[in-house]
C-alpha cells in the first residue's frame, strides 16, 4: 500500500498510485478532537498540529492540513479583532481597509515570522512535516492577491474598486497583496509545505466574466507565482467555479494541478486542460451534513467514476462544516478509498 | 417616446450592466430622462427590466456572475431611490422587509444585492446591517410594521447556528408573531443543499436575488390581513 506522499509523487510523475489520493479538509474539527474550544485550538500551532495528526488518523484520508483559517492573513496585515465561533471558522471582524489612505499605508512585514499569528502558523507547519515524516504531504494554504483585498475591506467595495474604480489605488492595492502572497509561499515552503494550495474565489468563474479575469484577474495570478514559479501549486476554486478558467491559468500560468468545485463538470475540466494536468474532483460537503451513508457511497461513487475516466485525479471536499456527524466522514473517506481503488472498486459493485 | 427607441435604451443599458459598466449604465439613465422618458418610464421600463433580465434571465445558463449581480442591484438601488420622488404619483408600497446577515456572519455582499432587487420593485427595506442578533430581527421587524425578516449567511454554521434563522423562528414562536411574520433566508449555504432553509426554520429561500421580490410578494401575501 502507498502512503498518501507516494499517491501524489506518483500523480505528478504521470504514473497511476494504487487508489486516488484523498484530501478530506477538516479544520476547526480539530479543536473538537483536542477537547477544546476554536479559540484556544487556533491559539497555538502545537494544538492546531496535533488536531490534524489525529484526524488524519482517525479517518485515513492523504494530506495534512497546515492551515488555521482564511483571516489569519488579514490579522498578518493588521487585522485587530476576529470573531471566534463555536462551530465555525473565525472571521475578521475589523476591516483593515476603510478608505484610500488604508491602502497607501498597507504594509507586509519583511519577516513574517515576526507576526505571532504568522510564527504560530509556520510552527505547525513545521510540526506537521516533522511527524508526517514524508508519508504525507503537509499542504500550506495562501490567498491570491487578487482575492485577498476581499477579506481586507469587504467584497463589495473591493468590488467597486476593480470594477469600476481607480485603477492606480487598485494597482496599488494588488502590487502589496501580491508581495504579501508571495512572501507566504516563500515562508510557507520554508517552514516544510510540500504543496501549496492557491485560493482565488473572486478570479472565478461565479464572481467576474471572463473577460474580466484576463484583464484583471489572470496578470495578477501570474505576478503572485513569478518568484515561486508554479511547481506544486494546486489552484483552488474557493467556492466559485473554475472551469471557464482553467485553460487560461494552465496556458499562462503553468499550475499543474486543479481544485474543482462541486458543479464544475470533471470530463470537461479534463478536455479544458489537456492530458498532462491534476484534477481534484469535490463532493458537495455541505450535503454531508444530513447524507445517509447510502446517498454518500454513491454521491463519492459518481465522482470517482468520472474522476478515473479522467486520469491524473484527486478526491477532495471543500471546507468540510463542523456539523457534519464523524459516521459521515468515516463513510465519505471508506467510499472514497472503495471506489478509488480500481481493482475493489470492481469487487464490490 | 416610441417603443424603438425604448428597446434602443433597454439594450444600451444592459450592454453596459453585462460590461460592470457603472458609469456607462448610469450615462444612458440620464440621457433617457433628458430625452424626455419620465421617471416612471425609466424605473419601469429600462431600470427593473435590465435589473431582472441581468439577475435573472440568463441564470441558468450560468453566464452571470456575482459582479454583475452587484452592479445591476446597485444602480437599482441608487437610480430608484433618485426617481421615486420625481414620481407623479406616490408609488404603492408593496411590503416592508427587515434584512441583515446572521448572527457572527460578516459577509454582505448577497444582502446589498438583494436589497436593491427588492427597492427596485417597490419593497420598503430596512437595512440591519451584518452580524445582526436574532433579538435585532424581531425587535426591528415589529417597530418598522415589516411582514418579512429576510436573513443573508455566507457560512454553513451561521445559517444553521443556534443564534441564526432558527432562533428567530423560536422568537416568532414563542411571542406569538408566526401569523405576522415570515422569514425568508438566502445565502452560499443553502445553494448547496435546498432543504437546508426548512431544517433552520424559514418559511422559504431565494436561489437568486433576483427571484427575492415574488418570493416576498408571496410571503406578504399571507400576512396581510
């Protein structure tokens, strides 16, 4: 049997692992694992680490998460005050970005490191890949510049900054969330990433036309990987569709690997990129929350099947909701190891 | 004004919305007014047509995106707001809505949009703003005299939390205002799973903003007296 390191080398190899690799995203999960609640679990990289180890083995699935939640990145860049839940992801509840002269003095520490939140991030990461010890890729998570100001000043008036406002404050706005983008994935490679999932909901297809994303959208994803280059990058959907991008991004940019949405068609992502590019497939995990194990054994069943007549395939969930009850994780991952798996697969229908 | 030059405007306007061309679309507003369509002729016949054909014409066919959402439901908003007054007559009022974003959701991109679907439309709006209480909700519905509470969630666990829709619902219960008032949700979630508006105690969901004022009209429909 391979390990969930070996799925994916083999992946990216263009050779064929012995099931499709899994990527289960369970997050604040963690903290229910740990006894804790979301604020102390987020509070050090230590607990965050641990919470992902266990999961991981509890449900068996490929990857481990080094990521707390999306708006650490806005506290990194000044963000005073984020909402804690007790079932959900935290929120930013202070807007960095009130006004033009916010954008003028937005600034990207050269270290981020020297950020608490930011070093608490990177020692999980670095936790994760001492312990995975090569079995499984610790997966580092960055916003897109392009989608980042979203989360700095809200999505609306970021969008009437791009739509139909100054360009030069909006440029200017993008050049430091771009700096800021690839200072992370530099950092986040540093402290032991081996992927790095790139996660840009405003650049697709629910949130701009496509026109709009090769003016506005596509120069900055391009900018944002110039350093790092595009090896072991996964491009994220974030919760828009992403198929009418994808032939953009791959001719462009070069990313080898792309993360689906649940209602993007797998068959015509594969068409759309060519043979040689990695396709992670979705359930929609939202559904996971009242699903009979039946309806999940057929729902994973139907995405493997297009996923495999596809090649070059990964398994994968969204944020997958604290809601959803543990037999339905444990079938969603048992579906998903039966069905991604070519000889048991057969077996067992 | 002939009814050309009408579909000469409407089509102006809509290249301009399907563009997110806000100064454009607002450009052709003027000039219809300064050629001489009233107040009523714009609002009715270049503004909510445009508004609807944009939203929700071509949904299904997944051509639209959230940006031009955006931007269609804002120029309603302002241009509506505007024109109403010049009205020779006052419009009829068709029912008041209470809308804010659930409890710990800060996310109000959906709420703007469907906000200016419904002032298009004639609805009264009373906008709570993000992160609204359930307490706010039903406070604010009985002071403003609404007939619906609309909530807005972007996060599966703001929509089916214990401070969101369903504690409304228990508020309505429990003081006796179910016959008074609706509650319609909208919101990422519940694209994702239709029966999800049930499980949090809503009386129904809009898929679109644009689908928001029927849906309203019904609702008010069964509260009024």
């Amino acid at each position: 049997m391979m390990t969930g390191m070996e799925r994916f080398g083999a992946l990216m190899g263009g050779r064929t692992p012995d099931r499709v690799p899994i990527v289960c995203n369970l997050l604040d999960q963690g903290a229910r694992e740990l006894g804790l609640s979301i604020r102390e679990y987020y509070a050090r990289g230590e607990h965050v680490a641990e919470g992902q180890l266990r999961m991981r083995e509890k449900y068996g699935y490929d990857t481990l998460a080094g990521m707390f939640y999306s708006a650490l990145e806005a506290e990194v860049l000044g963000c005073r005050n984020i909402i804690y839940a007790d079932d959900g992801p935290p929120n930013v509840g202070h807007l960095v970005i009130n006004g033009p002269r916010d954008i003028k003095s937005l600034h990207v520490p050269d270290e981020l490191n020297e950020h608490p939140r930011f070093r608490e991030l990177t020692s999980c990461i670095g936790i994760l890949k001492k312990e995975a010890q090569g079995r499984f890729p610790v997966l580092g998570v960055v916003t897109a510049s392009f989608s980042l100001p979203a989360m700095l000043m809200g999505v609306g008036p970021w969008m009437e900054l791009f739509i139909n406002g100054d360009s030069a404050l909006r440029d200017s706005l993008l050049e430091t969330c771009s700096l800021f983008c690839s200072r992370q994935i530099a950092a986040l490679r540093e402290a032991g990433a081996d992927l790095i999932v790139y996660v840009d909901p405003l650049a697709s297809a629910t949130f701009i036309q496509l026109r709009k994303f090769r003016e506005l959208a596509l120069p900055w994803i391009i900018r944002d990987l110039e350093a790092h280059g595009p090896a072991g990058v996964i491009f994220f959907n974030g919760g828009g569709r992403i198929n009418p991008i994808l032939a953009d991004i791959r001719e462009h940019v070069g990313i080898g690997a792309y993360y689906l949405n649940p209602y993007d068609d797998i068959t015509e992502a594969r068409t759309l990129l060519g043979p040689h590019s990695l396709i992670a497939g979705t359930i929609n995990d939202i559904r996971l929350l009242d699903w009979s194990p039946d309806e999940i054994e057929h729902e994973v069943e139907k995405i493997m099947l297009a996923g495999k007549r596809a090649g070059g395939f990964i398994f994968g969930t969204l944020l997958m909701p604290c809601g959803i009850p543990e037999e339905n994780i444990r079938a969603l991952v048992a579906a998903a190891i039966r069905h991604g798996n070519h000889a048991e697969a057969e077996a067992y229908r | 004004m002939s009814e050309g030059i009408d579909k000469q405007i409407l089509d102006s306007y809509l290249t301009a919305l399907f563009d997110t061309d806000k100064a454009g679309a607002l450009r052709i507003v003027q000039e219809a007014l300064d050629g001489g369509l009233t107040p009523e002729q714009v609002v009715f016949e270049v503004i909510i047509p445009g508004m609807e054909r944009m939203i929700g014409g071509m949904i299904s066919d997944n051509l639209v995106t959230l940006s031009q959402h955006f931007l269609a439901s804002q120029i309603a908003e302002e241009v509506t707001d505007r024109l109403i007054p010049l009205f020779a007559t006052v419009p009829e009022v068709r029912g008041h809505v209470v809308i804010g974003t659930s409890h710990g959701d800060f996310h109000g991109l959906g709420k703007k949009i469907v906000i200016g679907c419904l002032k298009a439309r004639m609805f009264q709006v009373t906008d709570l703003g993000i992160n609204v209480a359930p307490e706010k909700f039903v406070e604010q519905a009985l002071a403003v005299g609404a007939e619906v509470i609309a909530i807005s969630s972007m996060m599966v666990h703001t929509a089916t939390g214990e401070r969101g829709p369903k504690r409304v619902r228990q508020m309505l219960r429990e003081q006796g205002l179910e016959d008074r008032l609706r509650i319609i949700v909208g919101g990422a979630p519940y694209r994702f799973h239709e029966n999800l508006y049930i499980e949090v105690g809503a009386d129904a969901w809009g898929d679109t903003a644009a689908q928001a004022p029927e849906i309203v009209t019904r609702l008010v429909r069964e509260v009024r007296p």
